[in-house]
C-alpha cells in the first residue's frame, strides 16, 4: 500500500468523522442535561434527511441551505416532545423512558415508510460526483468536504452557545446542579425542554448534511443510533468535545481497517475501540469521572 | 357345539347377512356418490384457492428488493388466471431482511395454514424457510437464492427455479469470455469486490472455485468483502483502485451499488469496465440515482427472454401497472415462483403437500419468462435449465448483450471514462 492510499483514507476518515461526531453531538447534549438516553436519536436525524429531501426536490434546494429551516422545525419538534411527552416520564425508572423513546423510534420509521416508501432515495446536486484535487494525488471528495466545514460550523456554534450564552450557561447549570438550578429560579422544564429542542436541531443539521453523502431511507437509523451511542461512549457521555473525538476517532480508525485489513473489519474496529476505551477510561476520553 | 362356538358362528351369520334391497341401495348411492364427485371436487378446488404464503423482505435493508419482488408475484394472479391456472390465495409475509425472522415467519404462514410458501430473495433467509419447510414437509419454491448448498443437502421440499453459485458464475465466465472476444479487449487483472453475506460469499467463493477450471484470462488480484449494511465506501472503493485491477467485478446489492458508483467517480477510478453478479447495478433506483454515471455497466445475470410470449404478457402487464419500471429478474423469477405453485396445484388437483410435492417433482413448464428453456427440477430440487444473460446500463435501459440469440445491443466495452459521458 503507498503512501497516498493511506493519506486519502485518512483525510475520508477524518471529514466522514467530523459528520459522525456532529450526528452524536444531539444525542450528547440531551443526555449531558436531562439524562435521557435517546433511542430515537438515528429517527430524528432521518427525519431531517427526508426535510433536506423534500426541500431539494420541491425547491431545488441544496441540504446545505436547508440546515437553518430543518433545524428550526426539529428544534419545534424537540421542544414539543420534551415538554408534552418525555417530561412525563421523567421521573420513571430508566427502561420506561427507554421504551417510550423507541416507541417513538418505531413510530418515526412507520410514519416514514408511509410517506416515502422504503425505496432509498438520492440526491444529485452539481458536486454529486466532484472532487477536489490537492497536489497530484490526494482527492478530496467535495460532499464530504462541504459536510464536514458545516458540521464542524454547527459544532462550533453550538459550544459557542452552551459556553458563552445566558440560556447555554442556565442550560449547564441545570446539568450540573437540578435542585440548585431550581432553588435559583431557573425554569428547569423550559430549559429541559430547550435542551431536547436544540438536541433534535442538532440532528436536523446533522441529516441535511448527511443527505450529501448517504441515501436516505426509513430503516437508515437504527445504524445511525448504535453508531451515535458508540462515539458518545467513546467520547465521553454528555461530553460535547468528546463527541466530536470519538466521531473523528471511529470515523479514522474506520477508514484505516478497511484500507490495512478487510472492509468488513471496520464495525469490528468501531467496537473494539468501544470495548477499549470502556477497559482502560470507562468514562470515556473526555468524560468526567463518577465517584 | 359349545356356547362360545354357537357365538361365534352367530357373529359371522350377522356380519355376511347383506339383503338384495341393501345391496341395491348401497350400489345406488355409490353410483350417485361417484356422479356428483368430480362436480364436487372441481368446485371445492375452485371454492379453496391454493393458500400461496410469499415470504419476502419487505422491510429493512432489502426492502425495496423485497417489494419489487412482490410486483412479480401481483402481475402472476392476473396472467395466470388468463392462462387457465388455478385460483391462488396469497398470505403475505415479511422477514424483515432477517434470517431469525424468516425461520419464525415461514413457521407462522404455515400455522396459519399456509399450503406452499414462496420465497425468499435473500440466500440466508432461505436457508432458514427451506429448514422449516423440511420439518413440516411444506413445499418450498425458491424465486431467488443462489447459496448452493440449498439444493445441495439432500432436501426434499426445496423447488429451486434460480441458478445456484456456480451455475452464475460458470455462465458468467461463458458471457466473459464471449464479451473480451467480441470487443477485442480482455483485462489481465480484475479486482473483486464482494458483500459479506451468504450470498455474496457464496459466489465469491464459487468464482474462485471455478476460475481456474474456466482458464479465464485475467488474474483476480484482490478480493475485498464489505459489511452488507455499511454507512459508507469510500475506503473499499480505494482499496479496489489501489489495488491495480483492470476491471472490476462486483456481488453487491443496491444501496452498495450506488455509494460504489458514486465514490468510484469521486476518486477517479476508471476501470475497463464493472461487472456485476448480483442485483443492484441494473436496478431502475441505481440508474436514477447514479444517471449517466451508471451506463455502460455489465451484469452478468438471470434475466427474461423477450421474445418469449409470456415475456411480452409480462412486459405488457409492468408497461401499464409500472411504467416507471422495467422487468426485471425480482419480477420475473417471482412470477416463475407463482406460476411454478399454481401449475404444480393445477396437475396435483389437491392442496395436500404429498401431492403437491410430487407434482412439483414432475414440473415441466416451457411456456416461461426466463431464458431457461423449461422448468423441470432435478431430483435434489435444482432447475437446472435456467440460464445467465450479459445485461448493460444503456441511458436508463437494460439492454441484453449476450448470449446472441437474445442480444438487443451490441456491448459498449471498454466503458466510457467519466468525463466522456456527455
């Protein structure tokens, strides 16, 4: 194998785990705050694969352009069902909250597959098909690279919101202290509520981003969710940087199986990472400890 | 004479003891009962359509496959029924693109009363159905499946109208090397990707088997396998392309076959040509989402014969149902499914499997779609008469190119570079 074999791989692996990191980011912020596990994480993010679709094909719209709208309306959703749904079972031990969400989940993909079938769906917009040539032999895919600037924009903002805004820090101090957040006045379920919608935007993001590289179908997500739950793990639970590392690590090691072994190694590789990281850092790389 | 003697004497006197009247009364209800039967049969055939369970993966990761499946099977109650056939009830099942999940449904279709079960396009759900089958001594009627053990075992149940492994690659190593012939152009070495499922493995495993009998003319330099539901492929694609393969040869399945086209365009990668063994890179989903990119592909596959009769019903019927959709082989050999059933109902007469099995084993069909010349299954369940063609991606259309006696076009080989496409 030569040497830019290798350095394509990577540089794929890399902006393929940029997307990854940002697709796992919604499910760290939401159970970095309200400590849900969201099974239908995968099924939200679908949802904004199909908005990004749907806006290409009435609108000829490119998915990039679609973020701020599919966001703004996962965001509405998200709200909603924190506030409506989840909040209800909050207080209910953690398999009744997992049932409710994959509930959900099912819900999402039937719903789905009764609006635009099971057949995967693409799109062709003109960098379909382009790449970008650096030097004479490393080619970057141009989908890839579009996809990874705006998730890494998106991750961006949204540690730039969490850090610097009045909501982000009201949103962390709920995270770290419920009842003081409480007994300073905070309204814990609004901000709750807040937190799932911005979670559910995240992944709206995410989808329209993913659309540039993936068809896009109902049974998309199951995937989807089990590799969000592998990088957040990785990553740290309810870290949000950890997310972005554990993507940008599974999305590399990834690139390098298949290049070095077999293909068909890769999730092999996604897992065993997995299992070494929960050995050696059970919190995970930028968790923190639980004492 | 002792009493137990006089008792049994009296017994026989009893039991031999028919009069002239009942005699003539049992002949005439005999002679009745033997009028009125055929009538009664012919109608309670007619009043109990065969119960035809069709198993298929309508959801999951083949579900579009499993669906365009069913449209074969939907276009056989109608044709049939003009042929003459039977009436057939059919009791539609899912497995959901998952083995364990065929074994539960085929048990389930046959709880439910189920009298011959169709299916089930994926090799290991197959399996899984044919084993079922085998226990419940239910017939089972393959439309697809190519893992060669099926028909390999020894079952007694298992009708498979589809060529196994190394029926698809020996024809495949046939239309090769009738293609490098006609072209004047023949790679040295060719790369092989593969999806890693029984399928995909099986056949690879079968071509590389059968390679060195064929004495094919090239060298297979790299065999890459990849996960069936992989996110992703870019880096098997440039593993293909480092690799240093003239042409590529491809066992994938749809979703695969249009992330491959696309990364192959990306990263420049432009072999002679791609050769497929499997679905997907002649499906209509792969040809609109890839475009003009997808022309020019080769599948070396089971398909139809349009000059046959029953073809041009069939294309006829998917022309005003599904004019966005050409036939194609989940169309075809699913209605060759179908039709196997109601014509192996139709000779038998019954529902009972017995009889319906040993129907099964004296098929003869000829008036078919596929190229194969008849269907007529050998005793280990194999039709052995059904045959690949070479089938390229011409602007949207598949167009046979090989063998010659079906051959619509001639083959465009080497393919076109990516930019020279218009």
């Amino acid at each position: 194998m030569d040497f830019w074999t290798l350095a394509n791989a990577l540089a794929t692996g890399l902006l393929t785990g940029l997307v990854y990191g940002l697709s796992a980011l919604g499910l760290s912020v939401i159970f970095g705050v309200i400590r849900i596990v969201n099974f239908a994480h995968g099924e939200i993010m679908v949802m904004g694969m199909f908005f990004a679709l749907i806006m290409f094909r009435w609108l000829g719209l490119d998915p990039l352009l679609s973020i701020p709208l599919a966001a703004a309306i996962l965001f509405v959703f998200g709200y909603a069902l924190q506030s409506t749904v989840i909040s209800r079972v909050a207080h209910l031990p953690d398999h009744m909250q997992f049932l409710l969400l994959a509930a959900i989940a099912v819900m999402i993909v039937n719903g789905s597959l009764l609006i635009f079938g099971p057949d995967p769906q693409a799109i062709n917009i003109s960098y379909s098909f382009d790449s970008f040539d650096i030097g004479e032999d490393l080619i970057i895919d141009k989908s890839r690279a579009y996809a990874a600037i705006a998730a890494v924009a998106i991750s961006g903002l949204l540690l730039g919101f969490f850090k610097y805004s009045r909501t982000g820090k009201a949103i962390r101090a709920c995270a770290d202290n419920y009842l003081g957040a409480q007994v300073v006045g905070l309204k814990v379920d609004h901000l709750y509520a807040l937190t799932f919608g911005i979670g559910a935007a995240c992944l709206g993001a995410a989808g329209c981003v993913l659309l540039l590289l993936i068809e896009v179908h109902p049974y998309l997500a199951p995937g989807y969710t089990l590799l969000a739950f592998v990088i957040v793990i990785i990553g740290g639970l309810g870290s949000m940087t950890g997310a972005l590392v554990g993507g940008i690590l599974i999305g590399m090691s990834e690139a390098l199986a298949a290049i070095v072994f077999q293909p068909s190694m890769k999730s092999a590789f996604s897992f065993g990472l997995l299992i070494l990281v929960l050995l050696l850092r059970p919190q995970g790389l930028m968790g923190k400890s639980i004492k | 004479m002792t009493d137990k003697a006089k008792k049994t004497k009296s017994t026989k006197i009893v039991k031999s003891s028919i009069s002239r009247r009942q005699f003539t009364a049992g002949v005439a209800a005999v002679g009745a009962a033997a009028s009125v039967g055929p009538w009664y049969i012919k109608n309670a055939r007619a009043a109990n359509p065969l119960k035809v369970g069709v198993l298929l993966p309508r959801s999951g990761g083949q579900a579009q496959i499993g669906i365009d499946c069913q449209r074969g099977a939907d276009a056989a109650l109608p044709i049939l029924k003009d042929l003459g056939y039977p009436e057939l009830k059919f009791m539609l099942a899912d497995f959901e693109t998952k083995v364990d999940v065929a074994r539960t449904q085929t048990a389930k279709l046959i709880d439910e009363g189920a009298q011959i079960i169709v299916g089930a396009f994926d090799s290991g759900a197959t399996m899984a159905a044919a084993q079922v089958c085998e226990q419940r001594n239910i017939p089972l009627v393959v439309n697809i499946a190519a893992v060669p053990k099926l028909t390999g075992m020894g079952l007694q149940w298992v009708f498979r109208n589809f060529p196994h492994g190394p029926m698809i690659v020996k024809d495949a190593f046939i239309n090769q090397k009738a293609l490098f012939k006609m072209t004047g152009h023949t790679p040295k070495t060719v790369t092989l990707m593969h999806v890693n499922d029984t399928f995909g493995s099986s056949l690879a495993g079968a071509l590389f088997k059968l390679a060195p009998k064929f004495k094919m003319p090239y060298k297979i330099v790299e065999k890459i396998s990849y996960d069936p539901y992989g996110r992703d492929l870019s880096a098997e694609v440039r593993k293909a392309k480092a690799s240093g393969g003239e042409a590529l040869w491809v066992v994938s399945r749809l979703n695969d076959a249009i992330m491959m086209t696309k990364e192959m365009v990306k990263q420049r990668f432009e072999p002679m040509g791609i050769m497929s063994t499997g679905p997907g890179w002649y499906d209509q989903e792969y040809m609109k989402a890839t475009g003009k990119f997808g022309d020019d592909v080769v599948s070396l596959v089971p398909w139809h014969d349009s000059n046959k009769p029953l073809s041009k019903t069939l294309e006829a019927y998917f022309a005003k149902h599904h004019p966005d959709r050409q036939v194609n082989p989940n169309h075809t050999y699913t209605f060759e499914g179908i039709m196997i059933a109601a014509d192996a109902y139709k000779r038998a007469g019954s529902t009972n499997a017995k009889t319906l099995q040993a129907a099964l084993r004296t098929t003869n069909i000829t008036n078919n779609v596929t190229t194969a010349e008849r269907i007529a299954f050998e005793p280990n369940g194999q039709n052995k008469y059904v045959k690949n063609s070479a089938v390229q991606n011409r602007g949207g259309k598949n167009l046979v190119i090989l063998p010659q006696s079906a051959a619509v076009a001639k083959p465009i080989w080497p393919m076109r570079g990516w930019k020279k496409r218009g």
